[in-house]
C-alpha cells in the first residue's frame, strides 16, 4: 500500500460552544484522489485551514507525511501545495512574473521548475500574459501552478472547477489524474460538483456539521448490489401509482416526471406491475438505474438528519 500523505487523528474544533469539527479522522495516501463532500458551513474550509496550518485545532492532530503540523510546521508544511477557491493574484504581472516571485518564497525553486509547472497547467501559451488578461480558469490554472511548484506530496483543492467552463474542467481532471498517478501525488478534493468526483475519486467522504457521515472507496458508493440500483416505471397517473405501491408494499416512492422510481427488490416487482395493471393504469414502460453520488449523498444526508424513512 502506498505511504500516508495526511493522516488526520482525533481532529476538534470549537469557537467558543460552537463545534465546528468534531472527532474527524482519516488517511489519504500517495496517489489518491480523496473528495471531501459536504453543504456549506459544514466545516470544510476550517478543516483546510487546519491541514495548512492557517489554523490551529481544539485538539487532535494533523500529521503530512509523518510530520506533525502542530509540532513540527516547517517540515510538514513543506510537503503541501494548495489551491484555494479564489486564487490571489497579481493582476499586473505577468503569468511567469506571478510564478517567480511566489518561487522565491520557497528554498531551491529554479527556472526548470518554473518551466515544468507551466507544461503540466498547460500555460505555455500564455504564461508570459498579464494575469489581467486572464480568463477565471487561466487564473485557476496559475494558482495550480503555484501550488506545484515544491513538488508537494499532498496536493489541497478547494472547490477548483467553480468558474471554469467545459474545456477547463475537462482539462484539470485529467491533470488531476496524471498528478495522482504519474507524480503519485495524494490529492485532498473539496467539492460540491458531484458529477466531477464522480469522475476523478478514488475515495469519497460525505461530511456534515463538523462530522464525517460515511466514507468509503467510490467503487463501494457505486456498487451495483440492490441498495444501489431502482426501478423506474413510466405510467400515465404517477401519483396515484406511487400511492398505491407505498401503501401495499411499504416502500420510499420517488415521483420523476411521468414516472415512478421504486427500490430495486426483484422479487415483488412483477406483484407490483400486475397490481398496477389492475387499477387500469398504464405501464408505457420499466427500466433498471442506478444511484449517482447526488442521489447517494443527498439519501446519506437525509437519513442523518432526519433518520431513516420507512
């Protein structure tokens, strides 16, 4: 298994009664891509602080790469790139210009590495424009740049696809992915884009109010076993098809346009169809889908919240 790049022990913090973070910990490791989903105001960015050593916590530890942010910050922090949601900066110079002089804030930073973080953001072009010039995601691409520049090990985005068109999007996943495995780089993903975690995480986190609800591989979010798939089927009176299978047979119904979306138990479903078929309704039609991450986090935060609906 791949060395731990962050590892998160026992993690709180509070301002003054309010708990922000409550008991969080987790690993990521080189070469993964880990997304970190939650609503606003779950704590996100205050856990990003507190990674980065902008923040410290109530208690608990951070550890990069074995060194321990509170403990020993230099050595810790030298090993983390990050990309904040609004990337600052100056709109004057150049992109190059803007790279020299955050290269020489960091010890042992040379022009090749300069050069070599401007092929990999895919800037060539357009590095030596001034930043004022710039579209939102050429500027998101410079902030990705900085952030490279020390070769870190673990690689921190904050919401990076806000404000980038297709093009871009497309462009920075695929970068991601050339970065976890090539570079064998751990990369920490916070992000209300589902679809784009979808497409880029190995591991996913469902977060809310301070605490990590469920976690595991996407791959076990995207299981195809039963509680992941359903059946939808298309009628001509929804509401009153969906009444009659909640009612009968106890089941969470989701009404979809002009169809029924019920849970996946093959073994009812033909009881079910032929008890429509009864009460004079329409079948125009069945099919089989199947959860995304939306409809997994959104069910995930519901049942917390509110418990589970039977």
């Amino acid at each position: 298994m791949n060395k731990k790049v962050l590892n998160i022990v026992g993690l709180n913090k509070s301002y003054g009664d309010r708990k922000v973070l409550r008991n969080l910990s987790f690993e990521v490791y080189a070469g993964e891509i880990f997304g970190f989903i939650g609503p606003n105001g779950a704590g996100k960015s205050t856990l990003i602080r507190i990674i980065s050593g902008l923040t410290s916590p109530t208690s608990g530890e951070v550890f990069v790469c074995g060194q321990s942010v509170q403990k020993n910050f230099e050595k810790a922090v030298s090993n983390i790139g990050v990309v904040m949601e609004n990337c600052q900066l100056y709109t004057y110079m150049t992109g190059r210009q803007n790279l020299q002089y955050y290269a020489s804030l960091i010890k042992g930073i040379t022009k090749d590495d300069i050069q070599r973080v401007i092929k990999i953001v895919g800037m060539e072009n357009r590095i030596d424009d001034k930043v004022k010039n710039y579209s939102y995601g050429m500027r998101q691409r410079i902030g990705l740049a900085q952030a490279l520049l020390n070769k870190p090990q673990l690689l921190i985005l904050d919401e990076p696809t806000n404000g980038l068109d297709v093009n871009g999007v497309i462009e920075l996943r695929q970068t991601l992915k050339v970065l976890a495995a090539k570079e064998n780089m751990g990369i920490f993903l916070s992000s209300h884009v589902l679809s784009e975690l979808e497409q880029l995480c190995d591991t996913v986190a469902i977060f809310d109010r301070g605490s990590i609800l469920e976690m595991r591989t996407l791959a076990d979010f995207q299981n195809n076993g039963q509680a992941q798939k359903r059946f939808r089927i298309r009628t001509d009176y929804p509401n009153y098809a969906g009444k009659i299978v909640a009612l009968k047979y106890g089941l969470d119904i989701e009404l979809a346009g002009n169809s029924i979306i019920i849970p996946f138990i093959p073994e009812i479903y033909d009881d079910i169809i032929q008890d429509l078929k009864k009460r004079n309704l329409t079948i125009y039609g069945t099919t089989v889908v199947t959860k995304t991450l939306e409809d997994i986090y959104l069910d995930i935060l519901k049942e917390r919240r509110y418990g589970k609906i039977s």
